[in-house]
C-alpha cells in the first residue's frame, strides 16, 4: 500500500462517499469485527495495527476539522485506499466521538492515571500477581523489565523463547514467507526498542544479551526475504551492538564479552553473505586497539586466510593484515604484501592516495593505469570507472583543463545522464564557447539517434533523438526545443516525464496532447490498479493547468 497525499478535503464525515464500496464495506466488517487490534493517538497522528491475512501497520493523520491528512498502510493492495485503512477511519471517527461524548468536567480526568494515583504498593502487588498468573505474556514482560533486579533471570534465554514464538506466529510451517516478513521484522523490532531502553537505563548487560539473541536468530531463520525487512532487522542488530561498543558508559567486561561474541560469530561465513560480516569485523576491530587485543585480531585475520580461497574475504582480510602491520611498524613485511596484492583493489588505492598525497602525480597515474588494465582484464567496467574518477580527481589537483573535460563530458552521459559532472564540464568553457561546443554535441546527439533507428528498425527516431537531447535542453533551458520534440509524442508517460518543464509555458498547448493521450491510455487500462493510476495522472496533471478540468471532466464522461 502506498503513502497518499491528500489533495482534496476529506473528512472523517465524509470519508465513505469517497471509498470504493467494496472496499468500504470491507473496512466496515474489518472495523466491526474488531480486527483493529490497537489504536493510539499522538497529537493528530492515529497509528493503528489491523488483523487480516497478516497484521498490518495503519497510520493516518487528522488536522483540525477532522479533516483526513496523509494516510499509509503497509500491506500489499496498490489502490490509494484499502480495506485497513476504511477500518481504521471507522475506528478513528468513534474514538473521537466517544471523546466529544464524555461529559465536559470529566474530560479531562485519565481514569488510569486516577487509579494509579490511588492503590497502594500491596495492592499493586496483587493485582501484579494475579494478572501474571492469568497472562503469561504480561509475566515475562515483567520479568525482563526488571531483569537488572535478580541475577537469576536469564535474559538471553528469555529473548531466545520470545523470537522462537514469534518465528512461530509468523511461520507456521517454518518458513518466513515474503508477506509474513514485515509482520515478524515488527515484531522483533520491538525487542530492539526493548535493548535501547535498557541502554538509557545503563543496563548494557541486559541490552547486549537481546542484541546478540535477535542478531543470531534472524539471520538463520529460514525466508524469502525479497523486500529486505528481515536484513534491515540484522543491520539493525548490528547497529545496536556498535552502539553498545561505543557508549562511553559501557564497562569493559561488556565489551570484552562483545569481542568474544563477534570473534565466536565471524566463524560463521553466512554472516558474509552479505555485508554483516564486514560490519561485525569493524566492530571487532576498533574493540581490539581499545582491550589492547591486537596480537587476538592479527591471529584472526591469519586465521581467516588460510581458510578455503574466497576471492572477496581473502582480499578484505589481506587489506586488513597490510593496514594493521604497517599500524604496527613492520615496514618490511607490508612492502612484500603490498608487492604480491596489488591486484587487489583496496591495497591498490592505499598507494594511489600515498603517491597523490606525496603529490607524486606520475607514480598514481601508473598505478591507476595498472588497475585499469587488470580490471578491463577481468570486464569489472565498474572498477573501471572507479579508477578514471582518480585520473580525474589528479586532474583537478594539476588543474588539467583538457583532462577535466575529458572526465566531466565521460561521466555526464555514462549510463543516466549526471546534470552535476555535466555542469562542471560546461563550467570548464566561457559563454562564448559554450554555445558553439552546445550546438556540435546537439548535432552528434542527432546523428547517432539516426544511426541507432537504422540499425534496429523498431520504435520512433523522433522518440530516441528526444531521449538523446532532452538532457541537454533541460538543463540549458531551451523549452521550445524540448516542446517541438514532445509535441510528436503519443505515449501519455513519455509525455509526463518532462510535464513539470513544459507546463508552466504551455499549459494550452500541452493540454491539446494529454486529451488523446489519456484517451489512449485509459482504452489499455481494464484493471483496477491501471484506473487508479490513470487517476493519479489525471490528478497530477490539473493540479498545474487547473484550465483544463473541463476538458478532462468531458473526457472522462
């Protein structure tokens, strides 16, 4: 479901003259049935969680008036509005009624805060003891919040049994599958809020224990991760150990236990999989210069490169070893490394940055022509690039004129157009000459859309010279140019792409091309995610040339 952006008065009175029907009415049974589960309210921000083939986060804003602001739901639908979110606007609308409803001297009396304010600590305790003895759920809260308080309350085992019964909830055939992934990285995400308030709370223990456990139990758990909740969730993990590591609060047996744990964790290659391994490792790294355990982490690193050849470990982990002898002063050592892995991306550009530091220019730019060379080599156009963005920073530094512009011109059209290095290649020119050097690359931009239309015979030429200059006349603000080009367009998302240009100059004229080309679109369209699509168009399209709603009101009769 996506964020809409609320552009006409919608209200909380009015809301259901709006909705689909069906999806009205679905909303009602939702709202009915109490499928919203909970609701709060935080100065007009309603966030609420709905039950329905998954659990679902609504929130929905309401300004004053009861005027419906931005809404969101994260489920799957593609409309602007679903059924979740109908049933939160029900819930909502009820919610402020009741409050209208309440009787003006008892407004603002919080009957909890009330009753708080009024037991006493045995009757707290009561009520604490049977409403733990009713509520399993309740009982470990209870426990891991005031875990600090007895020893014997062990706070990874807790954290274990809580994630297991989660991956339960959310995989009960063992498996996250895609749509459960979201509802179960909510879940867990609330036992990282959990591990950061034991950190404002000092508990570093407690807080690091819940870390660790969430960190080792998603990353095995078995799923189809194609929308990335569940790495967001261990990057997250990862993130709050760093965060951890690095409170200056934090004593050193939790960070010894912290370089133990991350040691034990490396082992596991599937950490490195993606780039949680590298982050660990960074931890671990800044934690040995601070326990004074470099001689463990040298060890490591040998350890890790006499494991089976891995290209991308092995080279992470040579770096690494190069960085921390030369750290060390073992000048001999690295000068021999250095000379056996220089085809190793990362050492390579150690010494590009030495010899440009040293301002010894021809020493970098022989280096980098030996690393273009290995990696046209091994077709890494990438590294490519990389290096020739040295070539072009050395450039700059020599103030190499004909380099630069060589560089700027390259990187302005390689792949997607870059409007910032294209700058930079006009700003190496006068205004006299800008225009003479415009006018040749407009003319190559044409030729070679020619010779591309002969070649592959398919598609419009007039389409591939807009692609090809576009670019050019946005950023040198030629509109009737550009208009000349769109005008020939049919296609109404061509047309789009360059509406916010084009509008404010000719509203007219560019209403006479959108009026066949919604047409059209709209005879493709036959299902309900095209028509509210179309809708958004059409939105988007009046809400610059407003002259047009007549128009566009006719057509869609």
């Amino acid at each position: 479901m996506k964020i809409v952006y609320n552009e006409e008065k919608l209200t909380l009175k009015n809301f259901e003259r709006w909705i689909n029907t069906t999806i009205l009415q679905r909303g009602k049974t939702y709202y009915k049935d109490g499928a919203v589960l909970s609701i709060e309210e935080d100065e007009g921000n309603w966030t609420a969680e709905v039950e329905g083939s998954d659990y679902y986060q609504v929130t929905v804003s309401i300004l004053p008036g009861e005027e419906i602001g931005d809404y969101y739901c994260d489920c799957p639908y593609d409309g602007d509005t679903c059924k979740h979110i109908a049933a939160v606007l029900f819930t909502i609308r009820e919610e402020i009624k009741s409050l209208i409803d309440v009787p003006q001297n008892q407004k603002k009396v919080n009957l909890f805060e009330s009753l708080l304010s009024k037991i006493n600590i045995d009757e707290y305790r009561a009520f604490v003891k049977h409403f733990a003895s009713k509520n399993k759920d309740f009982k470990t809260a209870f426990e891991l919040f005031f875990a600090d308080k007895d020893d014997r309350v062990n706070i990874g085992e807790k954290y274990t049994e809580l994630v297991e019964k989660v991956f339960k909830k959310h995989a009960p055939h063992g498996f996250i599958e895609y749509r459960s992934a979201n509802g179960f990285m909510r879940d867990i995400g609330k036992f990282i809020g959990d591990a950061y308030n034991q950190i404002k709370r000092k508990n570093y223990k407690d807080a690091f224990a819940i870390a660790s456990v969430v960190l080792k139990e998603i990353t095995w758990i078995a799923s189809d991760d194609s929308d990335g909740a569940i790495g967001e969730g261990v990057f997250d993990a990862v993130e709050l150990i760093n965060v951890i590591a690095n409170d200056k609060d934090a004593g050193i047996d939790i960070k010894e236990d912290i370089f133990k744990f991350i040691a034990a964790q490396l082992h596991n290659e599937r950490y490195f999989d993606g780039d949680t391994g590298y982050d660990l490792f960074g931890i671990f790294e800044v934690l040995a210069g601070e326990l004074g355990k470099n001689t463990e982490l040298l060890n490591f690193i040998d350890l890790e490169l006499r494991k089976p050849d891995d290209t991308y470990n092995r080279d992470f982990f040579l770096h690494k070893k190069i960085a921390f002898l030369e750290n060390a002063g073992k000048a001999e050592e690295v000068e021999e490394l250095i000379k056996k892995n220089l085809h190793i991306k990362a050492v390579r550009q150690d010494q590009v940055n030495k010899a440009i530091n040293n301002r010894g220019f021809a020493a970098a730019k022989a280096l980098i022509a030996g690393g273009i060379q290995i990696a046209e080599k091994e077709n890494l156009k990438g590294t490519v690039r990389d290096w020739e963005k040295e070539l072009l920073r050395i450039a700059e530094i020599e103030n190499d004129v004909l380099s630069m512009r060589k560089y700027y011109k390259q990187f302005a059209f390689d792949h997607m157009f870059n409007k910032q290095y294209y700058n930079q290649w006009k700003n190496t020119f006068s205004a006299d000459e800008w225009g003479n050097i415009i006018e040749e690359e407009i003319e190559k931009k044409i030729q070679e859309a020619v010779n591309y239309h002969k070649k592959n015979k398919w598609g419009s030429l007039d389409s591939e010279i807009l692609s090809k200059l576009a670019p050019f006349y946005i950023e040198e603000q030629y509109w009737d140019r550009l208009f000349a080009l769109v005008k020939k367009e049919t296609r109404l998302d061509q047309i789009l792409q360059y509406h916010k240009y084009l509008s404010p100059c000719y509203p007219v004229e560019l209403m006479e091309i959108y009026l066949p080309a919604l047409e059209a679109y709209a005879d493709n369209t036959s299902d309900r995610s095209g028509y509210a699509t179309l809708v958004n168009k059409i939105e988007m399209i009046l809400a610059d040339i407003p002259a047009g709603k007549d128009q566009i009101s006719a057509l869609v009769k």
